[in-house]
C-alpha cells in the first residue's frame, strides 16, 4: 500500500496530506500512531526510533474521523480519559475552555452536536500534550455550512498550543486553507511536499496539477524562458529546453473578441459563479478544450468565437503528458 | 503492506486464548470421552448393544414425540403470531410478552402440575394424562413460546408489497398470504423448529415424570436403576446422532431457503387487519396458551402449596440455597468464558474462532443428560478428585449455559466498534487497559443479561444436577422431581412454585428491558 514515503514534520507545523480517497494516506497516519505494524521503515519522534512502540507509549494524539468518543463517558470524561493524576479533572477543563465546551463538560457524546463532537474528540486527543496530534479527515463529516469556522478555531488552537499536526484529507480547499505545508499522495505514493503557495503554483506532476484546482495542461517546446504551444508562446515559471508538459491555470488565461490576436475558438460552455466566471472554449485548429477563467462582468456567450490569450505564467512538469490532455476540473 | 497491530502482538492476546481453549475443551474432551466408555465394550456386546429392538422402539418413540411437538406448536405459534402482529388487537406488546412467559416453565414443573391436577384427588376432572399425550401436551405449551418469537420478528419483517403484488395479481387475501407472504416465513419457522426440536430432545424432566420412554429416560435408566453404563453410554451417544442430524437437516433446509429468497427488509408497515366482531375470539385465543401454560400452573400450585407441612420449610430454604449456590458461580464462570470468546469472535473473525463459538454453542444443544454423562466419565477418569463436588456441578452447568450467555454479551460486542479501543490506545492505555476502561463499560449491559440468562437457567435445570450434585446436595430442581416422581405432590408445590415464579419474573424482566416486545 505505502511505497518508499519520507515525510518530515517539524516542530509546530501543520501538515496536510491530501490525496484521492484509497491512496493511502490513512494508513500512512495508522502507522505513525503504531495502530498498524508496517513490514519496513522506520517512524522517528524527536530522533527516537517509535517504529516498534505501542500506541499507548507514543505520546502521539489522534482525532479520529468519526471522533470515535466514548459513548459511556461525558465530553468531561472523555478529555479526562489519557490523563493521570490528582488534577486531572482539572486540566481536562481546561481543555474543553480551550475549544470552547464548558458549557457542554457534562453531556454524553450523542447529546452533543456534530461540530461539539469535533471539538471535544480534538481537547481529547490535545489534552495530554502530545508531541504530535494526528487527524484523520478531521471535518469530513461536519456540514458545509459549519466546516470553514470549525478549521479556523481548530488551527487555532494547534497555533496556541503550538502543537505539531499531521492532517490527512481528500479536500484540496481543506489542505489549502489549513496547512502551513502540504504533501499530495497517490497511490500509496509521496509526489510532492511544499508550501501550498508553491504546490498550486509550481505542481510537479500532471496529477498534482489537476487535483489542486482546475488547470490546462498542453504540451510544448521548452524555449529557455518562454514555451512554443497551441496558444502561442507561453511564459515559464523556470526555464527549460526541449517537448514539455504545461500546466497552465485558467486565471493565467483571458478571452477577447477574435479581432484582439491569440488562438481562435468557440465557447462551449459557460459556468458562472458569481465572483468569477470560467468558460470552456473549443480552440479552431488544433481541436481541443481549454478553460478559460474570467471575472463576472466578461460578456461572452455560448457560442461566441473569441480569441484565447496568454496572461500568466505555465509550469513545466515531469513525467509523461496524459492520453487526452484537456482542460479538467 | 501493513497488518493490524492486533495480530502483529500476539502477547496482547494470549489472556483471551487461553479462555477460549479451555472453552472448546470443556465441550469437546467429554464427548470423547463418550466415545472412549462406549467403545469399551467387548465385540460381541458390542453387536448385542448396538441390535437391541430397544433402540428402535426408543428412536420411534422419540421421533414421535419430536414430530407431535413440532406440529402442535405450529398449530399454536403461527396465528398467534399473525394475530400479534397483522391485526388491530389492543395491547399487542403486552400479549406478546404474557404468550412468551410459559417458556419460564421448566418441564418437569409442567409434568408435575399435570400429574398433580388431573386423576384421582386432582382439580381438574380429568383422567390422569400420562405417556405420549401427556408429554406432548406439555411440551409443546411450553416450547411454543420459541417458535412464537421466531414466528413474530419474520411477520414484523414482510415486505407488504409480496402480498400486494400477489393481490394484484388477481389473489384473494387468504391466498395471497399463503403464496406470496408464508414462504417468506419458512426460514424464521425453521429456527423455530430447531430450538424446540432441541429442547424436546434435550427433554428428560417431563418424560420421565409422564413415564414415556425417550432417549433421556432410558439412558438416565440404565445409569440410576440398571447401572449399566456401557449401554447408557451408547444410548447417549445415538441421542448425539440424532440431535446432530437435526442440526444438519436445519442447516441444509435453511441453506436451500435462504439462498432463493430476493430483496429484504420492510419499507413500510402493514395496514393492521380489522377483526371486527371477531375480536373477542381473538383475544380468547391470544389468551389461550398463556392460562393453560401460565396461569393455570400458578394457580394448581398456590392451591397444591397450601397444603404443604409448616415443618418442611426449612427445606425449601435449604434447596433454595443449594439452587443459589450452584447456579450463581455457574452464572459468573459462563459469562468469564463467554467475553472472550465472544471478543475472538467478533474482533479476530477466523475459521478457528468461528468453529471455538460453533463449540460453545455445541454445548448448549447436546442434550443435558447426555452432556452430564460424558462428563461423569470424563472426570471418573481425569479429575477423579472432583468428580462428586459441587466445583464440577458449577463447571458443567457453566460450560452447559455458556452459550446463553455468548448471545447477548456477542450482541453488546458489536455495538464497541474497535476506533474505540484504538482511541484508548493513542491516549496511553494498554491493551487490556482499553478493555476495562471503554469495551466493558460498554459491555456489561449485555453481560448482566448473559449471566441473568445462565443463572435462571442453571436453577431450573435438572438433569445435570441430578447426575452431577454431591451427595445429598438437594436444590429446587431435584426436589420437585423426587417429590413428583413419589406422588407427595403438596411436598413438592412450594418448591416448584418458587422456581416457576422466579423465573417468570426473570425472563419477564429480560425481555421487557431488551424491548423484545
């Protein structure tokens, strides 16, 4: 399942795994809490090997998707669970002031709702003081609505604590949003760690590229700083020489009416989303799709011939260009 | 690759294997044992044993008394069900619970109730009803229940669409209940079937007090009045033979049924059938079963009670007593075996924990008398020292009950999901740390029921406490039957009274709690 994957956290930081759901990247997470032996590797906390350790003699804290608390315990008794000594009931409050549950110390899990659940499965997991917190899919079964003020008191509380956290999810926004660096998983594989500026704007693979954002990607004649493609030449990132793949966002991309200059087209679809607008534009010669993204007020309809103009920068990538290279989601 | 942790630590495991050996042990060794006494016999006896037109003459009578039961309780159980669950009678719940509380009747306290209030001298003007009539009567308005229940959860599982397709394909009710809803029925009746069909093979109580002869009443026979224990041996291993076809023949009924069933699961209810006026017949024979099986009983044996000498008091606390203290240590010891086991079961699924838990149920479904037998033998030969104790009645009536126990403590299990204990284990907790803090909390509910359930059981039961108890160790089981099998009816009612009334409330409060009902 896992193959050959070198992940470093340091101290303090936030790091999202994200990856398509079966790539791994939960199992990856058992591991690291020694809920599941893996047949080669090493885990390393602070320079000690854990590979062989228990759960229980890790100090490593897990928020679990379904937050799987306690039934039988109150959200007090639940926080209190991996404490010891004298003032454990006390510190357990203060963890629950932390996320905000006082209120709620003393009602049982199933009388408290899904995003109070959340908050006490996390004082739960941090009231120990763990040197790491684990948290799988943390805000998956959390309403739409509820989800982005929920990630925004929870990194918080991780900053305060200063707490390490190592965050899996399959929500590119989610991974985006919360992350101080990101790791993109596939298929058991690690393809890229970075800040989630330079995984957006500098993917390494075609998948990378694909599964953060919508993106173009067209293949190319690397020219030094600029690559010869369907669209004209196209400003690069870094340089390079020679047939390349391009990743080229759409908001690197403007229409225009087809007297302006650039590759001709017709718009075929149109998707607007209030504070922005994409297109999906048929090119003339050659025949492909492009996507095209383009503020509010841009006039053009279904149907229009406009002409594709190149605005922003593209990123060369590795490895081999996809069978169809389309514009996607 | 990875593997769960569980398996990778098999030091975390080993205080819940070894139980679960012992378990499949404490089943399996006797009968070998069994075997072992039976082969003892020389070749020439052997051929006399085994053609004996004793034997056939027991099997058809056996065999007679298993088919009358089963067609009886059908007769009862199947509108019974239908009128609990498909009509429009008030009090459905109640009904239900009040047509499942006969099955808190041992039967040998039906047998003796029966001896007791027909004939000469009795209540009921009646000739005494003893042999096959009597066993039968008395079986089967006590095992109904089982069937009943079984019977009730399919009834409340239908799809009513069956029986609405079948309507609008031109059926009249009756017939569109009958081809397109009771075959839905059948696998529910056939686990009904299996469970009486146990309990009437297993039966040695009523037959020996009716005086049919069966299996049990001739092995306990051979082994209490002819003492030849090479023959009991032998008979108690055909009864094995024919509880273990019965077995097969379910599971291969079943396997065929359930395979050609489609779709499952009701969407929505039934409209409940009007009786109109006939709904005083339908409460009368709602009512029916529970007065001839429950209340009839209470009442024949307040009214036999009160003749009952001041001076035997004493006894009755004294069987009270020994009932108690065999049957609460067998209770505790059936639950022990019965959480790990149910923990291998459900957490490390395999072929061998399957087979440990087919085992614990083994012991449940071999006929008691046959089960006490081999264990005679068993400990006659390797534990000669306990053989006549009361630790050994304990451990047999807890290997005996274990199963009745793994039922509701293997159901709690399910509702612990392992994220639980995983949980625990990321907050610092051991293995069995995670086990006393999250699992059994979440368990003992179930636990409590499990050992509820072995307890009564242990205090009703009667004929591995008549091979097995020490000498003179009387309980309140034993004393209904020696009393009964003399005629000193009024001796014996207080005694039967108190367990007929201990166990009621038992299985009353079970089934209420667990909303069965």
């Amino acid at each position: 399942m896992l193959k050959g994957i070198d992940l470093a956290v340091y101290p303090g930081e936030i790091l999202a795994l994200l990856g398509p759901s079966g790539c791994g990247k939960t199992t990856l997470l058992r591991v690291i809490a020694g809920l599941e032996s893996p047949d080669g590797g090493r885990v390393v906390l602070e320079g000690q090997d854990i590979t062989h350790l228990p759960p229980e003699r890790r100090g490593i804290g897990f928020v679990f998707q379904d937050y799987a608390l306690f039934p039988h315990l109150t959200a007090l008794g639940n926080v209190a669970f991996g404490l010891k000594g004298k003032d454990r009931l006390l510190r357990a409050q203060k963890a629950l002031e932390r996320v905000g549950m006082t209120l709620f110390q003393h009602r049982k899990p199933q009388e408290l709702s899904g995003g109070q659940q959340q908050r006490v499965a996390l004082a739960r997991a941090l009231a120990p003081g763990p040197k790491l917190v684990l948290l799988d899919e943390p805000f998956s079964s959390l309403d739409a609505s509820l989800r982005a003020a929920t990630r925004e008191e929870v990194r918080k509380v991780l900053k305060e604590t200063g707490t390490t956290a190592l965050l899996v999810t399959h929500d590119q926004e989610e991974a985006l949003s919360f992350a101080d660096r990101l790791g993109v998983m596939r298929d058991g594989k690690l393809l890229q760690v970075d800040t989630p500026e330079a995984v957006y704007l500098r993917p390494k693979t075609p998948f990378v590229a694909q599964f953060l954002g919508r993106t173009n990607l067209l293949s190319g004649e690397g020219k030094g700083r600029y690559a010869e493609t369907c669209l004209g030449p196209v400003a690069l990132a870094e340089p390079a020489h020679g047939p390349l793949l391009l990743s080229l966002r759409p908001e690197a991309l403007r229409l225009a009416p087809p007297e302006a200059g650039g590759a001709l087209g017709r718009v075929v679809a149109r998707e607007f989303k209030g504070h922005d607008l994409t297109y999906r534009v048929r090119l003339l010669a050659p025949e492909r799709e492009v996507l095209v993204q383009e503020g509010p007020e841009s006039p053009f309809r279904v149907g229009d011939v406009v002409a594709v103009q190149v605005v922003g920068e593209g990123v060369a990538l590795e490895g081999q260009s996809p069978k169809a290279p389309v514009g996607t989601d | 690759m990875v593997r769960p942790r569980g398996l990778h630590h098999l030091p975390g495991l080993l205080p819940f294997l070894v139980p679960a050996l012992l378990t499949g042990g404490g089943v399996a060794l006797p009968l070998v044992y069994l075997v072992l006494r039976a082969l003892e016999a020389e070749p020439g006896a052997l051929r006399e044993i085994l053609l004996r037109p004793k034997n056939l003459e027991l099997l058809l009578n056996t065999l007679a008394l298993l088919l009358g039961v089963l067609a009886l309780t059908t007769l009862l159980a199947l509108p019974l069900a239908f009128l609990t669950t498909r009509t429009n009678l008030k009090g459905k719940r109640l009904l239900s619970l009040l047509l499942t509380l006969p099955l808190a009747i041992p039967g040998y306290v039906g047998a003796y109730v029966l001896l007791a209030a027909t004939g000469p001298g009795g209540i009921l003007p009646l000739p005494r009803l003893e042999g096959y009539v009597g066993a039968l009567f008395v079986l089967s308005f006590i095992t109904y229940p089982y069937l009943f229940l079984s019977l009730r959860a399919a009834f409340l599982g239908l799809d009513p669409a069956l029986e609405e397709a079948a309507r609008t394909l031109g059926m009249g009710p009756w017939r569109a209940f009958f081809r397109a809803a009771f075959p839905q029925l059948l696998p529910a009746l056939l686990s009904g079937y299996l469970v009486v069909g146990l309990h009437v093979l297993g039966d040695f109580g009523t037959v020996s007090l009716l005086r049919y002869e069966t299996f049990s009443y001739a092995i306990y026979l051979q082994y209490s009045a002819a003492f030849d224990r090479v023959y009991a041996a032998w008979l108690a291993l055909l009864l094995l033979l024919l509880t273990g076809g019965l077995l097969w023949l379910e599971g291969l009924l079943l396997r065929r049924l359930t395979l050609a069933r489609t779709g499952k699961g009701a969407s929505r209810r039934h409209k409940p059938l009007r009786l109109g006026p006939f709904a005083p017949l339908g409460y009368a024979l709602v009512l029916f079963p529970p007065s001839v099986a429950l209340a009839f009983p209470l009442y024949a044996l307040f009214h036999l009670a009160r003749r009952f000498p001041q001076e035997g008091l004493s006894g009755l606390w004294e069987a009270l007593g020994h009932s108690a203290l065999a049957a609460a240590p067998a209770a505790f010891l059936a639950v022990g075996m019965a959480l790990p086991l149910a923990y291998l079961a459900v957490r490390l699924p395999s072929p061998a924990s399957r087979f440990l838990e087919r085992l614990a149920y083994l012991g449940y479904a071999i006929p008691p008398l046959a089960f006490a037998l081999a264990w005679i033998f068993f400990s006659l030969r390797s534990l000669p020292f306990l053989y006549g104790t009361l630790p050994l009645l304990v451990l047999v009536l807890a290997f005996h009950f274990l199963a009745e126990s793994l039922g509701p403590v293997r159901g709690a299990l399910f509702q612990v999901p392992r994220r639980l204990e995983e949980a625990a284990r990321t907050l610092g907790e051991t293995p069995t740390g995670a086990f006393f803090r999250v699992t059994f909390p979440l368990l003992w509910r179930g636990a409590v029921a499990g050992g509820a359930l072995a307890f009564i059981g242990a205090v009703k039961e009667l004929p591995i406490t008549l091979l097995l108890a020490p000498m003179g160790y009387a309980t309140l089981a034993t004393r209904v039957f020696s009393y009964t099998q003399e005629a000193m009816f009024a001796e014996a009612a207080p005694f039967a009274l108190l367990i007929a009334l201990l166990s009621a409330a038992f299985v009353g409060v079970l089934l209420w709690t667990e909303r069965r009902f």
